[in-house]
C-alpha cells in the first residue's frame, strides 16, 4: 500500500490529529492508515484515517 505524500500533509494529519486523507478532525473510532512511515530525516509517523467512509479530498 502506498501512503499519502508526507510532504502534502500538515502537522496536524502527520500527528494523528487529523485524518491523512481528507483532513476531518479524528474522533475515538479513527484506523491506523498503513504501517508507520518515515520522511526524509528518518522520522516515523503513524498515519490515521476516518472509518470506511471517508472520502479523500
């Protein structure tokens, strides 16, 4: 599975705040979006998305 470019993302989708697809503030029912992911200086992100419904903007 290829994840979103983290590169695109804020700091508030790269942090889990967020959704990494669509950007909807994530409530208790947020999915993991992937295995963990690192950037270019090694960092490791945990990327999370809506339920099954959301829709990528």
């Amino acid at each position: 599975m290829t994840g979103p470019d983290l590169a695109r993302l804020d700091g508030r989708q790269l942090t889990g705040i967020t959704c990494a697809r669509c950007g909807r503030r994530l409530g208790a029912r947020a999915r993991r979006h992937g295995p963990p992911v690192r950037d270019d200086r090694g960092r490791e992100y945990q990327l999370w998305r809506c339920l099954e419904a959301c829709v990528s903007r």
